[in-house]
C-alpha cells in the first residue's frame, strides 16, 4: 500500500501553482497589468485568478502586481469585474 504525500513533500517542480516564485520570470512577458485603484472595488479576483501568484493583496485590501514575476497573461485583466485593469507594453 503507497503512503499518501503532502503536496509540500513533492520535489520541486512537480507543483506549478506559484512555482515562478522560486525564479524571477517577469522580465519573460512584453504586457503588464496597469491598475486603476479609483475603479478598483477590491474583490481580488485578480490575485485568485493570476497563475503565477504574481498578485498579492495589500493591507487595504488593494492588489498589487510584482513586475518580477508576471508574465503578462492578462488573465487578471480579463477576469476584473469592473475592468479597473488593462495590459500595457512593459
């Protein structure tokens, strides 16, 4: 019978959630999310939704991108219910 792991025993490489975080991959994208903080309304959908964990939320609860690993997906752009984010040339 195999014994079950946790996902923190695997070996590095075998989870992708936030895996940039080991490697500073920002600098492989062209786009970056540009925020509107007067439109934002907080909802975070941008930090749950960014693959690359690139997104954290302030203590404000206000988003903020690490341009030292997004890669400029724009999947936050597109998932922001107001549209307070758009992608601009880095």
């Amino acid at each position: 019978m195999s014994q079950k792991r946790a996902w923190q025993d695997l070996p590095k490489g075998a989870v992708s959630y936030k895996s940039s975080m080991d490697y500073k991959t920002g600098d492989w994208g062209v786009n970056a999310p540009k925020i509107d903080y007067d439109k934002c309304i907080k909802c975070n959908l941008c930090h749950f939704f960014c693959p690359e964990g690139a997104i954290s939320v302030r203590d404000d609860e206000t988003p903020e991108v690490s341009l030292d690993y997004c890669k400029g997906c724009g999947i936050c752009a597109k998932e922001c219910p107001v549209q307070c984010m758009e992608m601009v040339r880095k």
